[in-house]
C-alpha cells in the first residue's frame, strides 16, 4: 500500500508538466534533481554519438537499468526466500485459522518467529521499488519533456510523433508480454494473486501497445529496450538460483 501511494504521489506530482520542456531553468525539486539531470544525460550521450537521440534513449536506459540491477536482484531474491517458507506460512495459518483476537495475535507470533528462523525480511522486497519508481518515472519524464528528441529520427520513425507503421508498440506489447510471462516463471503464486498475475499478463501488453500507438515512438522505444533489459536480466538471475544464505537457511530449516 506504501508503494503504490508514493507511485501515485509522484506520477500526479508530475503528469501537469509532461507537455513542459525541461530545461536548466526549470524550477522545483522534481524537475532539478531528478528530470533535468537525466535530460542533461540522453542530450551528452547523443552529441557522443553524432546526434542520434534514439541511440542516447537506448544506451541511457542500459545505464539506468544496470544502475538499478542490484535493487532487482535484491527483490527477485527476496521473492524467491518470501516463496520458500510459503508451505510453512499455510501451515501455521491453517493451524490458527480462527479470527478471535487471540488466535490472530498467536498467528503474527510465529509469523515473525518464522521470518526470523529462516532469515527473511517480508519489507525488504519493497525497499527496491521504493527506489526504483521516481528515477524510472523521472526518465519518462525526461524523454518526454526534452524537446531535442522531437525533432530527430531514428531507423524508420520519428521520435516525437507514434511509429506510423506500427512495428514499434507491436514490438513493444510482444517484449512487455514475455517480460512478465518469464517474472510470473520466477513466482509461485496460489489463489486471488495468481488469479490477478494471469490477468495482468494478457492486460498489460494491451495497455502498452495501446499507449505506444498513440504516443510519441521514443517512448516507445524506451519501453522495448527496457523490456528486453528485464528479460535478460530475470533469466540470468534465475540460473544463478538462491544465495548461500538463502539455500542454508531454508535447507537447515527443512531439516
């Protein structure tokens, strides 16, 4: 719930001043310290490369996807230790499946003993999105706002207007519908979440295709670079398994 309250925070803080150019001149501390800065950032890496704003998006968003690599292992790693006590965690809640005040509490009790006993932190899954969410929103931002891009091309389309043949946000929903059906591989789900994950999976490429059509091709672009990013990263992840701390902790506990 914290999470989503600060995505939505930031998102409404900044959606009035998406039609704005940033500039260095741009006041407040959103666009100062983190949309400018980025600005700043595609406008250095494509005078690098002869100008190519399009290049710029894409070698920008590797740099920010492998400066937040640490915080998304960290997430995945927790996720993975979160799903191997899940058995316990049924176990416990069918044991104390009353709803009177003092089963409840006895419940929370060994809950957290359980956290303890295998090591895992249920808030620390969180901390890497808490994070993540301004600086991925910023560089929207920046992308959108930084007026340079509109006016350049790169392959077949135009940055600043929607792909006129359609490839990109084709592309686009693909990229973004393999990137969650790999992270759904990762997560073992049961019940109303696995419901809602099969539903998402099918949703999400739509709203992405749907926005990508209509919205400028260098958005576009950012979405299929980062897909493709995050789909690389999650299968390399997944064959490097569990951590040492992880793999003791639930195998000592398992015996």
């Amino acid at each position: 719930m914290l999470v989503a309250i600060l995505f939505l925070v930031v998102v409404l803080a900044g959606c009035s001043q998406t039609n704005q150019a940033i500039t260095p001149e741009s006041t407040g501390i959103w666009n100062q310290y983190f949309v400018y800065p980025l600005s700043w950032l595609i406008t250095t890496v494509a005078n690098i490369f002869g100008g190519s704003y399009g290049m710029a998006i894409i070698i920008v968003t590797i740099l920010i996807r492998l400066a937040l690599l640490p915080l998304m292992i960290k997430q995945i790693r927790s996720t993975k230790a979160m799903q191997a006590i899940q058995p316990e965690m049924l176990k416990l809640r069918e044991k104390y499946s009353s709803k009177d005040q003092k089963t409840v509490q006895k419940l929370n009790e060994e809950t957290m003993k359980l956290y303890q006993q295998h090591g895992v932190n249920p808030l620390s899954g969180c901390l890497p999105i808490f994070i993540q969410m301004p600086i991925l929103i910023a560089f929207y931002h920046a992308i959108m706002r930084t007026m340079e891009i509109k006016a350049h091309d790169f392959l077949w389309f135009q940055l600043g207007h929607p792909d006129p043949i359609y490839a990109l946000p084709i592309i686009a929903g693909i990229t973004t519908f393999i990137q969650q059906k790999v992270s759904m591989n990762t997560t073992t789900m049961a019940g109303p979440a696995a419901q809602q994950m099969k539903i998402m999976l099918y949703v999400m490429p739509i709203m992405i295709l749907v926005f990508a059509i209509n919205l400028p091709s260098a958005l576009a672009l950012y979405w299929v670079v980062g897909n493709t990013f995050m789909i690389v990263q999650t299968l390399l992840v997944n064959r490097t398994g569990n951590t040492p701390d992880q793999k003791n902790n639930v195998g000592g506990a398992s015996k």
